[in-house]
C-alpha cells in the first residue's frame, strides 16, 4: 500500500501539484435480515480502490479507480492534476486552507469480539428466536430483524507528510413489527426506528442491547397502539425519550452547525442555515442548560476516528454552550472563515468511500446529560406527554421550521403515565424550541445513538454519526398538529 501512496504523491508533484493527498480504502459490508420467519435482504460487499486529491492553479482536482497497480494509480493522480489545472481557469478564488501538522499514526476502533468472526448461523438463530417472539400474536402482520457489521481500512498519505493507517467497525441490530387490525396499522422498533442501533464497537454491542429481552414488550406496545386514542391537539409539555431527542439533534443542530452549509456551499441542494457566523458567540440557540458537544473521540461513535479525511487528529469541542451559538463543523478550507481554535480545522472532513471527494459532515454531537432521573421528571411534569421513536421529520431549508412524528406516546396525567396514544406529533422553530428546554435526564438514561444514513452532497454521499441524548423535557409544544 506504502509503495502506491508514494508512487500517486510523487506523480501529482511532478505534474504540478501544490497539495496532493491519497486514501486506499478496503471496505467490508455485511448485513442479513429475518422477515416474518424466512431469510430477507441480505448483502455480502467487499471493494478496495483508491481516490487522489490535488491543488494546482489554486484548484481542487480528484480522481479515484479501483486498479491497484503503480500505472492505474498515476494515471489517477495525473487525471486528478490535469482536472485542478482545467477547474482553475473558472475559480474566482484560489483554494486557502488552514495548517494542520502531519501525522504518523494508527488508530483502530476497539473490539471485544470481531463481528466477522461470529458465524451466520449463530447470528440467524438469533434473529429467528426474535422472530418468534414479535410473530406470537397474529395482529403482527409483519416482523422484520436486522443485523449488520462493517470495516472501513483505509490509508492515507499527504505530500505535507501524513502517513495515517486506521481500522473502523461498525455494527449494529435491531427489529421492527407492524401490527394491523380493523384498518389500523402501527409500528414499533427496538432499539430505534429506521432498521437498527449501531456503534463503533464489536459483537458485544449485540449482546448489550437485549434483543431478544425487549422483544415482547415492543409486540404488545404495537398491539396497544391498534385501540389506543389519538394523540390530543394542543400545547403540551413534552418528555422526549433518547432514541427521538436523536433525530431532533442532528436536524435542527448538527445540520445548522455545518459550516459549508452556513456559508451556502450547499445552497442549491442541501439548503442553508439560520445559525449564520455573525450569531457565532452571541446568539441564543436554546435555554441555559442546552449543552450539545461534538466529539469525535468519543468511545463507540460512528464518527469517532483517530484522523478525519483531511488529517486532522480528532477533536471534541462546543457547538452550543449554556445555550449559546458556540461552534461549527469544520475542514480545513471553512476553519479559517470563523477563526475557531486558532484557525484550526475541526476535523469534519469525512467521504463515504474511496471514490468520493471529502465534505463537511456532521461529527459525534450530543446533549449533555442533567440530573434528573425520568420517573421524577414525569411526576415534575404533572399533564403533558411523553414520545418515543421516531417516524417521520421535516424541516425547512434553514433548519428552522420543523414537525416531528413518533411511533408512540403517552399521556402524562397528574405526574404518571395515563396511557398510550397513537400518532404522536410535534412541531416547532429550532431556537425557540431549545429555549423551552428546562429539564435534561441524568447520565443513567444517557445514550450514544446512531446515525447511519445521513445524505448530502452532489454527486450524493451517505455518512453516520451518532448523537447521545437522555429525555429532555420541553414547556409549551405545540403537538397533534
């Protein structure tokens, strides 16, 4: 790998380059399914290639093939060199970024147990005692078990003198069942809706996550949901459990906080953001006790890596403090715009595979835990509602305006649970949402949730993140809207 590296920077000198970096990246993805009893989708996918990225006439050009020889690769580096120099008659601007150090390093996710060395078999027993479980009442129409495990190895080099080597794995699990009868349809998920939890961790994730232990508790609460009354219209206080507060993080946060989008880089496909750089250290995003940190070290999260694709060493950092606009997702060409850290970049620049360009992307980012535990917090709440999972979202182009959907709800009266309710909704505007917040669950009901199919970008990416939240409580929601 070090000999085609070398052979790719060396090409992109020689042919002109300012800056030149390379990553061969091998990836492993794996993933099987049970559904009502028989075998699902399942996919088996391995590839290994390489993408090169250069600066020549103050332009960003990129290549990437899948032959690993020493020709292929200077060909993509030349290709890449010769793209730079035909984008910079067009550039307004020549390409600035900021400094960052090289690195020689290693780094790798920890693993208990290597999920590619557990057996199919073992993994299809697994999702088969589930099955049976979600599948024992016949208003279960549907009963649909995932598992999934990946590794990303990946090797980068940059003519600054950046020699990286790192190992990701990501695995993950989860079910989801939809019962049906007299018209009515309704979902539940466990751990979260969307296919499944996952984490950077090994097999052990599985085994924590108690799969088959919640199994009946998610049938029955989908069987509740066929009688259950509708979500009442009105203005609530709202408990939002973790696996929800998730979804509203990283739309109306971590999507506001990426800075290409608040410059209106993605402007004409992704959208922009409210959270404009002037607000930076000045504007109120939510209530004194909004803390959301991003942190890209963070133990078992999907961002977490020792180097993001620019080189730059992980990092964990504030984007809302004491409740104020305090922080952006960075790379190194956006970092200088703000001057965060001294001008250094934040470590944001991620791509999905070895044949795409780097962008910004959303880092680890969670809300910091309170000190309440959730049992006094719904007796604090007196009437009001609690919702869990979600089902759908919305959100306009400025991350501002947005509805939310869960799978389930509970009325809260007289501080205790009274009851589910079917199609819970919420809406709001992102500041003055956040400002409602007045009460956070302590680190017992803390939780890192994953992310695994975040989109941006053109030609279209797809990354994952996660984002640890407790229940929150929020004053005054407008809900069953």
């Amino acid at each position: 790998m070090h000999e085609l590296l070398a052979a790719a920077l060396e090409t992109a000198r020689l042919r002109g380059a300012e800056y030149a970096d390379v990553r061969i990246g091998h990836y492993r993805r794996e993933s099987i399914s049970v559904r009502n009893g028989a075998p699902g989708p399942m996919s088996f996918d391995e590839n290994i290639g390489y993408g090169v990225r250069v600066i020549a006439g103050g332009a960003w050009g990129f290549a990437a093939c899948d032959r690993m020889d020493r020709e292929s690769v200077q060909r993509a580096a030349a290709s890449a060199v010769a793209i730079a120099q035909a984008a910079s008659a067009a550039n307004s601007a020549r390409v600035q970024r900021v400094a960052e150090p090289p690195a020689v390093d290693f780094w790798s996710t920890p693993l208990v147990l290597d999920p590619f060395k557990v057996s199919l078999e073992s993994k299809f027993e697994l999702l088969h005692r589930i099955d049976r479980i979600l599948k024992a009442d016949p208003r279960i129409r549907v009963a649909t078990g995932d598992l999934a495990w990946q590794r990303r190895h990946v090797w980068f080099a940059s003519s600054e003198g950046s020699r990286i080597e790192q190992v990701r794995t990501i695995t993950g699990g989860g079910y989801t069942v939809l019962a049906v009868a007299d018209g009515e349809f309704h979902q539940r998920s466990y751990p979260n809706s969307f296919g499944r939890q996952s984490k950077g961790m090994g097999w052990e994730l599985i085994a924590a996550m108690d799969l088959e232990g919640n199994a009946e508790r998610v049938r029955e609460e989908a069987i509740q949901l066929l009688t259950a009354p509708a979500c009442p219209a009105g203005t609530k206080d709202l408990i939002l459990t973790g696996d929800q507060m998730v979804l509203q993080i990283h739309e109306s946060v971590g999507h506001a906080s990426e800075l290409d989008r608040v410059l209106g880089y993605e402007a004409n496909y992704a959208g922009t953001s409210f959270a404009t750089t002037e607000k930076l250290g000045n504007f109120r995003y939510g209530s004194d006790i909004v803390n959301l940190v991003a942190d890209t070290t963070a133990p078992t999260g999907l961002a977490t890596m020792g180097y993001d694709d620019d080189g730059v060493a992980a990092q964990r950092w504030p984007i809302v403090k004491a409740g104020i606009l305090s922080g952006y997702m960075t790379n190194r060409e956006t970092a200088g715009v703000v001057g965060q850290a001294g001008s250094r970049s934040r470590g944001c620049n991620r791509a999905d595979s070895w044949a795409s360009l780097p962008i910004t992307r959303i880092a680890n980012l969670s809300l910091m835990p309170g000190t309440w535990k959730l049992a006094d917090l719904i007796a604090d709440t007196g009437d009001g509602l609690l919702m869990s999972t979600n089902r759908s979202w919305s959100i306009d182009q400025r991350r501002l305006n947005f509805q939310f959907g869960c799978e389930i709800g509970w009325l809260i009266k007289g501080g205790k649970l009274a009851g589910v309710v079917r199609n819970p909704t919420y809406q709001g505007i992102t500041p003055q949402f956040w400002g409602s917040c007045d009460a956070i669950c302590d680190h017992e009901h803390w939780d890192l949730w994953g992310v695994m199919n975040c989109g941006k970008g053109q030609p279209g990416q797809v990354s994952e993140m996660s984002h640890g939240a407790a229940p929150a409580r929020f004053r005054g929601v407008t809900v069953g809207v």
